[in-house]
C-alpha cells in the first residue's frame, strides 16, 4: 500500500538536503501516517483507514461520517 493519506490525500513529496556547502541532494518528504480504526455509527461497522495527524484531526473535528464522504467525492477514500 502507498504512503497516502485516505483522509486528506497528503502523499509523499520530493525536495533537495542543502548542506552547508550549498550541495543539494534529493530526499523524500513522508507524511506521518497511522493505521487506526474508527467506528462508524451509521453503517454500525469498525473503518480501517491509513490516515495522516492531520486526518485524525479532521475526523475529529467534523466526524468520521462526513470526512469519509468528502474523501469519496475527492477521490482519496473507496471504501
């Protein structure tokens, strides 16, 4: 599975270590992502989602029901 955010659709970006001497690198910027369940009282079943900090705290804010049928309508969630 990829590193992408079912909630929010933070995935993985690309960008350069600068070291001191001004030589650049190229490094992988990963979203923090966590495994957790959440209960979804309207269809009465446990949701298994790879969400990002920004994730829980979006379903925490307006509830998992109306961020997982954001996250359909965007294209990030197919459960």
């Amino acid at each position: 599975m990829s590193n992408i955010c079912e909630i929010t659709g933070k995935r993985v970006i690309v960008g350069n270590n600068v070291s001191h001497s001004n030589k650049r690198t190229r490094r992988v910027f990963k979203p923090n992502l966590q495994v957790k369940k959440f209960y979804h009282a309207e269809e009465d079943r446990w949701v298994t989602l790879k969400v990002s900090a920004a994730g829980i705290r979006n379903i925490n804010k307006k509830g998992l029901h109306a961020c997982l049928k954001e996250a359909a309508d965007k294209g990030y969630y197919k459960g």
